[in-house]
C-alpha cells in the first residue's frame, strides 16, 4: 500500500483515505473482490480521477461509465461489454456491438463467455452518477449490486454518488453495499492542490502579455507570488463555491488581472497590501460570474482594466444567452420558470387562458394595483413552483401544441445542471421537486427576444 501511495502522490494529492481504502478492498490479489462498493461525496472532490489511477496502478480489467451518457439500460450495458471484450465499432463490423442485451440475463450470459475467452474472471465495473440508475427499471440495481454472484465471477461493482445511499429506493430491496465517503476539500487542501497549475498558469500570462513581460518580471513571479494570490482567491471564493475544477478555472482568470499591475511596473510584486486592494473587487464582481465561463472570459478579454471585469457580473446575464445556443423548448420552459417565479399562482388563469371571464372591478382591486405598481413583483421573487404548474405555463405560451416527452422533461434536467433553474427537494422523483427561476429579469428579456415572445 505504501508503494501505490507513493505512486500516486504527486497526480492524486488529499486523498490518502479513498486512495487506501480502495487498496484494501481490491489490491490483495489472494482475496476476493466485495461484491459492491458505494462511493459518497459532492462533485468536483477527485472520486472518479482516483478511482481510475489506483485501478490502473492496480492493473485490473476494468470499465468506467457514466450513467448520465448510457441514459438507456440496452446502451449502458453494451456499453461495459464492448469495453472489457475490446470490441471496437468500425465500419467493417456495420458498428455493431459485442452482443446485443435486450436484459439483464443477457448481460450475465455475456460476461461469462468474456471471461473464458479472456481466461479472466476479475473485474471491476465503475457506474458514476450511479443515481441515474433509479431511473430504470427497478430490478437493474439490485442485479449490479449482486453481480458477482449471478455471473459466479471475481466481480465488484463500484457505484460513485453524490445522493446518499438511503435515497436509493427498490421494491425488491437492495442489498447494503460498503460505503466509502469522500469529503470536500478544505482550504488548505485546495491551496496544495491549486498550487499544482502554476507552471501552466506561468505559460498562459507570457502567451497574454507577449513581449511586455520582462525575464526579470517572470522571475519575480514565482511560486511564492502564486501562492500569496491563492490565498486571496480561496479567501473569497472559499465560503461561496468548493467546486475544484470551476475554482480552479476562476483561479486561471483572475490571475492574469493580478499580475497585470506588476507587469506594468505598477505595483511591486511583494507589496502584497497594495495587491490585495487591487484584486480585491475583482474577485468579489467575479463571484457573480460562476460556472458562466464564457461571459467572464470575454469580458476579460475585451477590456483591459479592472472595471470591465467589475462590469461583467452585469454583463454575463446578456452574453450567456447567445453563447450557450439553448434549444428552443428550453428557451420557453425558462421563460415559462420566470413567469411562474415573479407572478402569484392565483393570476395564471388571467394571464394565460384566453377565455377566463370577465372580472369585475373593485374599489380594492384598485387600491392593491396601486400597491403593485410601487413595489415590482421582480422585487419581491422569485417565488417556487411545482412541475405542474411550468408545464402548463410552458405549454400556454408555446404557440405550437406538443405532447409531454422525455425529451422536454430531461431538458428541465438540463436546465437545473445549469443553474438556471434551482430544483428544491427533487432527490427522489422530479414530479415532487419544487423549483425556483435563477437567473435575472436582463437575462429572459434576451432569450424571449430570441424565439419572439414579449415578455
């Protein structure tokens, strides 16, 4: 064990405990693999890059694959044998698959005929966002689950969640897998691991800044300098995101407007007092500009001061919308979300059907339109909602008539991946989540000019 925690150091840093605890239950090849091992931890914590270096250290036959991409049980299936026979799909074979599963039992005789003409009964198959799995039928996790005894093979399922394991409901039952949590990372970790990029993020200023860059300003430049500035970043970022890859993406922007001044001869590079106040509200207006990567880089790219970066948190709402090329039935469910956020249930009738009947004016119908008008409802939202009722605001503004899909459902998905939209107690099913509008009224007027809708 020591070796391979040797070996993994300097790619694999802060994750001594999944690292040896994954070593204990698969890197002694005198025992027998467990039957099913459950990996517990939020995004962006380093499960599936560890789980695939000590797998490879470990020189195991092994298959990972994301249960979001095989989004059918036919495709996830075929997928993992086509991986373990080393089946490839070419033209010469009309792309067809190793052997086609209709079921589970078909997938089981499969297996079985690889390991004898492979001579290798040990395996390891890797599910991750293994949550998608409730999503088929009910008898397809409790059969991963048992793998190894239906194939009488050396077989370990590894299922990598960010849902506990208690929200993984059968009504066959499951059987109690062996949990392994990962924790976030915290500050200090992130520092160690952050600090790894400054030999990439050295290549990046000199490509940006060219000529202007003297080999005297590079020198000064040097690990210390990026480790300084990585802890004004994590002290700002820290408390509001601990997603690794999208800190450490913010992390590469921002540095570049750090080193800017020093550069310029402006400010010394170890007058860190003067540094902070010059980077302190670039990181702060950066803050609004989270997981739209696109909108802070252009403003990053097209202004060369501090103020264009402080302007695009206001900004981002106009450039998102052109840049991500959303699907139009995505673009009316959005605008169907503001509508059901900023407008009490009670109006949809009025608002959305044409026939509704008349409405007799009130003297306190007045005065509460009077109150309205001094007070916005987009300053009092945004509201939740049911499912129910965005479909039927989406479905009332759409101006062609369409059924309910899959299709249209998995696009809500979409849109709450990209926090467009937040789900709030949607774990189980989506018909019980409630959800809210996330984005700002700048935003939608955009996207409603798009497809022509008035907002």
């Amino acid at each position: 064990m020591n070796e391979c925690m040797e070996y993994l150091r300097p790619t694999i840093p802060c994750r001594k405990h999944l690292i040896s605890s994954l070593y204990n239950y698969l890197g002694y090849e005198d025992e027998p693999f467990p039957e099913c091992l459950f990996i517990l931890g939020d995004k962006g914590t380093g499960k599936s890059k560890t789980i695939a270096a000590v797998l490879k250290y470990l020189k195991h036959v092994h298959v990972i694959v994301n249960c979001i991409e095989c989004y059918s049980l036919k495709i996830l299936l075929e997928n993992i044998l086509n991986i373990l026979s080393g089946h490839e799909l070419t033209p010469e074979n009309n792309y067809s698959s190793f052997a086609k599963c209709d079921c589970f039992s078909d997938f089981v005789q499969s297996m079985q005929r690889i390991s004898k003409v492979n001579s290798v009964d040990s395996y390891v198959i890797v599910l991750e966002n293994a949550e998608r799995l409730r999503d088929m039928d009910h008898t397809v996790l409790p059969s991963f689950m048992t793998l190894k005894e239906l194939t009488k093979l050396n077989i370990c399922t590894i299922l990598v969640s960010s849902i506990v394991f208690e929200k993984f409901s059968s009504k066959s039952g499951l059987p109690e897998p062996i949990t392994i949590n990962v924790a976030q990372y915290n500050q200090e970790e992130l520092l160690k691991i952050m600090a790894l990029d400054y030999n990439y993020n050295k290549t990046i200023l000199i490509q940006k800044f060219g000529n202007t860059i003297s080999k005297a300003t590079v020198e000064d430049l040097d690990e210390d300098f990026y480790t300084s500035y990585l802890n004004a970043f994590l002290h700002v970022f820290y408390r509001v995101c601990r997603d690794l890859p999208e800190l450490r993406y913010m992390a590469r922007i921002c540095y570049i407007e750090y080193c800017r001044p020093v550069i310029e001869s402006l400010i010394l590079s170890g007058d860190t007092t003067k540094l902070w106040r010059h980077i302190a509200p670039v990181l702060k207006s950066a803050l609004g500009t989270l997981y739209q990567r696109i909108g802070l880089q252009n403003c990053l790219s097209n202004n060369d001061n501090i103020t264009g970066l402080q302007n695009c948190r206001d900004n981002s709402e106009l450039l998102l919308p052109q840049s991500s090329q959303l699907p139009g039935y995505a673009k009316y469910l959005l605008i169907a979300a503001y509508l059901a956020s900023y407008n009490a249930a009670k109006e949809d009738k009025r608002l959305f059907v044409q026939h509704h009947g008349k409405r007799k004016k009130r003297v306190q119908d007045a005065k509460n339109k009077a109150k309205v008008t001094e007070k916005l409802s987009t300053q009092i939202g945004p509201k939740t909602f049911t499912l129910d009722r965005l479909l039927a605001i989406f479905f009332a503004i759409l101006e062609e008539k369409i059924g309910l899909t899959c299709n249209l459902l998995a696009q809500i998905t979409t849109l709450v991946q990209l926090q467009m939209l937040v789900s709030i107690g949607g774990e189980v099913s989506i018909d019980s989540a409630h959800f809210q509008c996330a984005v700002g009224l700048n935003y939608i007027e955009t996207v409603a000019q798009s497809v022509g809708f008035n907002i």
